[in-house]
C-alpha cells in the first residue's frame, strides 16, 4: 500500500509533515475503536469464546440466543462499562456504540467479573460493528492505487494542524492548553510504564486491565490515543504507539495493514432478513448473534445506527460500493417503518423490522443514532439530504416530546417509556448540546438562532450538574422529579468514571459562538480532574461526586484518551486545529475528512489527463 504524504503540516514545530500514513492510522484508530467498543456489552460468561473460535470449533448461534443465566448476569450488573472506542471501546460488536458504554461507579470489579447492567442496560454509543455478506471480491481496496488518502490531499480547506498547530495568542489560554497536554503526557506515560499492551491503566494498584470483556483483543489505549498523541505534537510517543500498531496490533489476523479487511469482517452481521446487523459477529466463522439480553434478540438503535461514517469512509477508500450499500439498507428500513410520535425506539428485530418495545432515549442506547444522522450530512459536504430530513424530523419529534424545562428553568433531555416521561438525563445524553450546535445553521434558516439557543440551554444544564456537585463533576444521571434539578438521587448514578460528553458540548459550543464561558467552564473541568482524579500514576474514576472524601474506581479509561483530553486540548486551541470545515468527529472523537466529491472529482480527472 501506498500512503502519500499530505501538503505540509508541522506537528509540534517540529517540521513534520502530515502524512497519508497518520491519515490512515486515524482512521484505522476509529474503526478498530469500533470493534473494542463491542466488547464492554459482553457478558463474562463462555459464550464470549464464541468470538474469537474458529467455525469448526463452535455451534451456529440463533438469534436472541443465550442461556438465562447469561441474560440474568447481564442483567446483574450496574452498566455495562464502556470503553473508547468507542466511544473506542469485538465477537465483535458492530460497535456502533452508544456513545460510551455506560460504566459502573464499580468499574474495578465491574470490569473483570461483569457488574449489574443497570436499569436501560444504558450501553454506550454502541455503535454495531456487524455486517453481512462477504465481499465478492477479497482483494477490494488492497491495491494500493484505490487504498489511498492521496484522493483527499487537495480538498482540504486548511491545514488539519492549522497555521501554528492552533496556538492561541493569549497566554492564559495557551497555558491552558499546555496543562492539557501535560495531563495527557502523564496519563500516557502511566499506561507505558504499568499497562503497555494492555487495554486499560488501572493507575491504583499500577497494573494494566484486559478483563474477560475484552476477549483476545489487546491495546485499547493505544489505539484510542494515536490521533490525539499526534495532534498534540507528542512525536515520541506517538511513534511508539504506531510502531506497537504496527508490530503488536492482533485482531486474530483481521488485518495487519488493511483497514478494509476488517470491514469485510464485520459484513456478515448484516445477514438478517432486513439487512438490520446483528449486535455481535464472530470474525473467524462470520456467525453473528444478538446480545442475550437485549429484548425479544432485538438489535440496538445505536450500534446499527452508528456505522454510517466509517462504512461510507471505507467505500471511499477502497471504491467498494457495498459499505454505503448496507448503512443505505439500515437508513431505507427506518424511513420505512412506523415511529411512535416521530420517535425511534432502542430496539428492533433484525428478523422483522418491528420495533420491539417503545422505550426511547437521547443518552445510552439511542444517542450517536441522532449524531450520525447530522453528522453524516456534514461529511457529505451537505449533499445528503436524506440524511438531513431525517435529522431535523427527529428532532422535531424530540422537541415536542422529550425536551423538557424544569421549575428552575433547566432545559432537560427526558427519556420516553411508551408514551410516559422518565424525567432523568444521563451524562451520556450531554454530547445533544454539541450535536444540535453543529446542525443549527443547517435546518431552516428561520430556527437558526432557535436551535443554537437550544443547544446553548442544554449545554447550560449538563453544566449545572457538574457545578451542583460536591467535586464540580457530573454523576453518571441525573434528575429533574421530586423536587430534584439536575442532581443524582440514587446512590447508583453519582458516580463519574473521567466521561467526555460535556467536555464535547463546550467544545462545539465554543466554536460555533466564542462565548468565553465555554472555555472557562472547561477550565473548571480541567481542575476538577486535577484535583479529584489525579493519582500518583495515572487517572482515575470516582465512585461518589457529592463527596469530596472521593473513592477511587481504578480505571483510566481509553476514552479519557481520545476523547476527554482531545477536546479540551481543541477547547483551548484555535479553531483551525481540525477545522470543522474539514473535519467531522466520529463517536469517539477521531476525525473523519469530510468528502467533497466536487474537489475528488476534479482530482480523478486531472491524474486521469496527467497519466494520459
């Protein structure tokens, strides 16, 4: 494969150049992010052996298949955590996560032995990483003329690393930034000296974390921090993280140089009746299940529902068709099938098309659905229509039936239970601010300033639950019955395991309106951390954040990584560090080039005159 550098770039002032090479690592750190994704929903039982078995070593697996005592155990836990990746967080998991899987202030124990799956199985942006039928022809996108970023090289409006690698000229905020990248440098350097290889840090006992949910895969953290390494001009590390990649990344021989070969993996998971992927597929064999606890063997709106960037990505990269084919069949389903109230329910059967309960939600199980929609009319340089009516129409339907204002006068994401509102908001819900931000200037434009004002009022409240706790960090939900304004009022949801959802929304926030109190209010966050999740070797959850006498959960997660840091790092840079005219984030916050056919077209045709 061939890998074309990009028009310079410095990293760091250091003179490098933006290479095709890190282009395709950036992806490839998203996708395979994806698959890691899957393994945070999985059970500790035996049936996780069914992933990485050969076909001659396993029996086929039906759909909602799965002993009681598989369901029951899942069922037993407080929320399946979840990992980057992930939202870089494999059978593998279509990961089409929900943002991030949500996980347990116990994420210790959790982690290893399984933990209760708490009330929603709130998942994570679980995105699907399943997929159907075999590619035709095996060699797609292994030549190197088709397998190659040179196509985007000269549709990029700015440099990704923008003029100065985003230095701001106020020293207050430059400092900021360098604070940041400081926490990253000590949160990576933690992972190399006590975790290297493995999947997570567990910073209090210096050990690293692989647990059974992980089955055989291995380096979640490494994976998940490449892009952010980079960008942040830590070259030395960075390069470390590539040269494991290169050397040590082991999807059972998935691939070792082809992003696309795990995109032919994942295919079979779309052999259903409706072409809806299954939640887990077994990449040797290419047998796939649903999760045995997910309802009635339903698929999960937020895993099938958030593939689209990555399978649209790859049919760009290896000018295979049957990527964009398979999330086009997902999205013509969905138009096609009746929606309670506009709604999109959280599950539905692969086997009917039917929606299996009426159980909807902004946050775990439903989330990076929504974010997708908008997010793949960005990426197509605004030429996806369909995918933008079926954003603004859902979110008309949210707005008439889940926003909601408190007494206080919190704007507040409900979840909807058949027709009854559950008056709680998850930290997982948060990332809404930022995604209905990002879409404001692209519905009609007499809402413009409706939507921004909107995703301002959301903003303001996922805030609120951190400045109305004891550690100004935000529990894992929090209520608004009973009195209650955005505070947690079960002792099962205080807790914050270093999640980046907030942190997003003023990310965006801050970019679309430059209001100053987006950065300060990042600030805030990035003391918190300092002060409550700071150990001596890493970076850790708390249990409680209506205490200040916190209790440690002993997990650096991988998404703290990719996300958490990386936005606060572009918080506090100048907005041509990945410029948003360029540049769309997938669920865990790895960059995705936004696909300007006008300007690949033109290129197509000048190397076609050029060869002639």
């Amino acid at each position: 494969m061939v890998f074309r550098k990009l028009p310079g770039v410095s990293a760091s002032g250091m003179g490098l150049r933006l290479s095709q090479k890190f282009m395709f690592l950036l992806f490839l750190s998203g996708l395979v992010t994806l698959c890691f994704g899957a393994l945070f929903f999985l059970p500790d039982s035996v049936r996780l052996k069914r992933i990485f078995l050969s076909k001659t070593e396993i029996q086929p697996v039906t759909v909602g298949s799965g002993s009681e005592n598989d369901v029951r155990e899942h069922l037993k836990r407080p929320k399946d955590q979840g990992m980057t990746s992930a939202k870089g967080e494999a059978g593998i998991k279509l990961k089409s996560q929900s943002r991030k899987p949500p996980v347990s202030y116990e994420a210790t124990e959790v982690r290893l032995a399984g933990g209760k799956a708490q009330e929603d199985l709130n998942l994570s942006r679980s995105k699907t990483e399943s997929a159907s039928e075999k590619v035709t022809s095996s060699n797609h996108g292994a030549n190197s003329d088709t397998f190659s970023y040179k196509k985007f090289r000269r549709c990029l409006f700015k440099p990704p690393l923008g003029r100065d690698n985003g230095r701001p000229v106020d020293p207050q905020t430059n400092e900021r930034r360098e604070k940041v990248r400081e926490m990253m440098k000590f949160a990576w350097d933690n992972y190399k000296r006590y975790a290297w290889g493995k999947n997570e840090l567990r910073p209090l006992t210096r050990n690293g974390h692989i647990g059974n949910m992980f089955g055989g895969l291995r380096g979640a953290s490494i994976v998940d921090s490449l892009d952010t390494l980079y960008i942040m001009g830590l070259m030395d590390e960075y390069n470390d993280a590539k040269e494991w990649v290169k050397t040590s990344l082991d999807l059972n021989s998935l691939f070792k140089n082809k992003a696309v070969e795990l995109g032919e993996k994942l295919l079979p998971a779309f052999n259903t009746p409706t072409g809806i992927p299954r939640g887990v597929i077994n990449l040797g064999s290419g047998t796939s299940w649903s999760w045995g606890w997910a309802s009635a063997g339903s698929s999960i709106l937020a895993e099938f529902g958030t593939l689209h960037l990555e399978f649209v990505h790859l049919t760009e990269l290896s000018s295979n068709p049957v990527y964009t084919e398979k999330v086009m069949n997902i999205r013509k389903l969905l138009n096609k099938i009746e929606k309670p109230h506009g709604l999109y329910p959280n599950f539905l059967s692969p086997v009917s098309g039917n929606w299996v309960q009426h159980h909807v939600s902004i946050g775990g199980l439903g989330d990076s659905f929504y974010e997708y929609l908008i997010k793949s009319y960005l990426m197509s340089d605004k030429t996806d229509d369909d995918a933008k009516k079926m954003y603004y129409t859902a979110l008309e339907a949210i707005e008439a039936n889940l926003v909601q204002k408190s007494p206080g006068g919190l704007t507040y994401m409900a979840e909807w239970r058949g027709g009854i509102l559950d008056h709680k908001m998850g930290h997982l819900a948060c990332f809404s601010g930022g995604m209905i931000g990002i879409g404001a200037d692209d519905g009609a434009p007499e809402k413009r300033q409706h939507y921004l004002d909107l995703a301002a009022e959301i903003t303001h409240t996922c805030h609120e639950s951190y400045t109305r706790s004891a550690t100004k960090l935000g529990p894992e939900a929090f209520r608004f019955d009973s009195g209650a304004e955005a505070t947690a009022t079960r002792l099962s949801d205080r807790y914050y395991i270093l999640r980046p959802e907030v942190i997003e929304s003023y990310m965006y926030m801050w970019r679309l309106t430059h209001d100053p109190k987006y950065r300060e209010w990042g600030w805030e966050a990035v003391e918190a951390l300092e002060q409550h999740c700071r150990v001596e070797s890493g970076f850790s959850g708390i249990r409680d954040v209506y205490t200040t006498s916190v209790s440690h959960d002993n997990m650096q997660q991988s998404f703290f990584l990719s996300e958490t840091l990386k936005y606060l790092y572009l918080l506090f840079s100048d907005d041509d560090l990945l410029s948003l005219e360029d540049w769309v984030f997938n669920t865990e916050a790895h960059p995705l080039p936004i696909i300007r056919n006008s300007c690949l077209q033109d290129d197509a045709t000048q190397e076609k005159t050029a060869s002639e």
